[in-house]
C-alpha cells in the first residue's frame, strides 16, 4: 500500500520542507506542519509553485495538478471554442505554456508543444486552440508521458516492418523529456495495423511500471479501425471520456465550464473586492484603517507556498506604512 501511495516520497518531501523552513515552523509546532502538510496533499493543493521534478513525481501529483490547472483557468474557454464567434479566449501553445508556468515556475515547454501537436497535428505551432481542446490533449501527454514515449517507439518499429518483441520502457525520469521524432502522418493511407498495434500496447500495459490508460478502452478504441496512425491515437486517447473518467483528474467535457464551489468563492470574493472599492473613496483614511477586514476561507496548503506567502505580506504591510507615512 505504501508503495502504491507513494508514501515514501511523500515523507521525504515533508521532512525537506521541515528541514528548509524549521525557524518558522518552530513558532507552530511539527505535529501541525504534517497535518497541514498531508491535508494539502489530500485535497491536491500540494503542488502549487512546486517544482516540475516533484508535481510530475507520483499520479496524484499529476491528477492534482490538471485539476488545479482546470479550476485557475476554465474561465479562458468559456467564450471560446470550435462553434463560437468570439475567438479572443482561443490562446497559442506559448500562452498555455505561460499559464502552465503560474502554477508551475519551470515546467518545460517541450511537454506544451508535444500536447499543442496533439491538437494541431503538425508543426504549426503558432495557431489557436480552445481551452477545452488543449486541456484533454494536455491531461493525455502529461499524465502518459513515459506511456506515450513507449508508444511512439514501438509505433517507429511497426512502421519500420518490425515487429517489437520486448516492451520499450523509458528508463529515465520524466522530468528528463526527450525529444520525440513525430510520426509521418501526413498520409491518410499511412499507419499501422490497428491488431497488431493493440497486441503491443496490451504487452506494453501489462509490463509497464508508468501509468498506462485501461486495456479494455483501447482494445475498444481500435477495434473500430484496421489501421491507426500515431496522432490519430493521441486524438483518440484524447477525446475518449472512458479514459477521461478513469483518470479522475477533470470532468466530462459536457461540465467543463462548471465548478461551483469555485463559482460560490469567486462571487464571495468579487463581492467583498467591490464592497471595498464602493466604501473606499467615501470613507476617510482613518475609517479605512478601522474597517472590518472579512476573513477569506484559506485551503491549506503545502509550507513552501505559505512561506513565500508570509514574505509578501510583509513586504505589502511595509509598503502600506510608507504610504501613511506619506500621507501624514
């Protein structure tokens, strides 16, 4: 069980950021640090600001992080997509790379442009794509990478007029990405054997140690062609709501757009943002200061990310005393 939860890494990271932050924790106490630490994980907040090395580490990690991806940015598709007039919310794969990197600082652009591929289909990196397109072909390629790398070989062997007899394994991290050669699908009559290439999939899956889609759904999946090409498996992958659901990590493409417990927060905070600009030319700098300040509810999250939050609050009192300062 432990090693299937990846406890061990879990308690690593913990007695790291322990170890990196002890002055402050100390002011708290250890027992809280790790029910605060273990209560992020649960909830999947965990992975905010993280580095790529730790957010790709185990699958919760990755399942948290789409979802923490889905709920920030929903909002972009909302106005957007294939049968909407208003394109100004379809974005480039850099500027989905630009999101990706608000929630994480060095996550590699490489794994953008391979999910962008997916999309696309060819190397024109530059054009637009709807939020809800990019983001199931995103949760495919980040969630599989080490999956997808081990097919794109064996499909190159199966091209090739090979038949592979032993499943090809990444052996490196994943945080390592290496450069995938695109399949040649520029050819509608080009591909592979759709049962021959399910007959190596399925060996893949069962030895693999790397998370792989469910068997069953890509026996299904290729069952209704005679032959597959390699992008047109990365569309399937993506769009298939089978693997979407046994994923877990984002809802059906139908609910998208629909999280209420974020809507319900969101309004809470419009709310009290727009009581405080109405209150606040009226109201002289004195009755500012004595203003009741409403307490948000904060989701517990790791230390690392209430550390850096501590520092700029610091620094937003320091500047607010500069400001009164100036004032008087």
């Amino acid at each position: 069980f432990a090693a299937q939860r990846h406890v061990l890494t879990y308690m690593e990271d913990a007695v790291s950021q322990l170890l990196e932050n002890r002055e402050d924790i100390s002011q708290y106490g250890i027992a809280r640090f790790f029910t605060e630490y273990f209560n992020s994980v649960r909830q999947g907040t965990h992975i905010l600001f993280r580095e790529f090395s730790f957010v790709q580490a185990t699958p919760h990690n990755r399942a948290s992080f789409l979802r923490t991806f889905w709920r920030c940015f929903r909002t972009v598709g909302k106005n957007g997509g294939k049968y909407s007039s208003i394109c100004c919310n379809l974005l480039t794969a850099q500027e989905y790379h630009c999101l990706l990197q608000l929630l994480c600082p060095d996550f590699p652009m490489e794994l953008t442009q391979k999910a962008a591929r997916i999309v696309l289909m060819d190397d024109a990196m530059d054009c637009l794509m709807s939020f809800s397109d990019f983001l199931f072909a995103f949760q495919i390629q980040f969630y599989y990478s080490e999956f997808l790398e081990s097919v794109a070989a064996i499909y190159q062997d199966l091209l090739a007029g090979k038949n592979p007899n032993t499943v090809i394994v990444p052996t490196s991290s994943s945080g390592q990405h290496r450069q995938r050669q695109p399949p040649n699908d520029c050819n509608p009559l080009e591909g592979v054997e759709a049962s021959l290439f399910y007959q190596c999939l399925e060996s893949l899956c069962d030895r693999s140690k790397y998370s792989c889609p469910p068997s069953a759904l890509v026996k299904e999946m290729l069952s209704n062609v005679q032959r597959m090409t390699f992008y047109g498996f990365l569309m399937a992958l993506a769009k298939d709501q089978g693997i979407n659901r046994a994923l877990g990590a984002l809802p059906d493409k139908g609910d998208l757009f629909l999280d209420p417990a974020m809507d319900e927060e969101l309004e809470k905070l419009v709310a009290q943002v727009s009581g405080l600009s109405v209150s606040g030319p009226a109201s002289s700098s004195a009755d500012t200061a004595n203003m009741p300040v409403r307490n948000s509810p904060r989701i517990n999250s790791p230390w690392k990310p209430l550390h850096h939050r501590r520092k700029m609050d610091a620094e937003s009192e320091g500047s607010n005393e500069e400001t009164d300062s100036s004032e008087n």
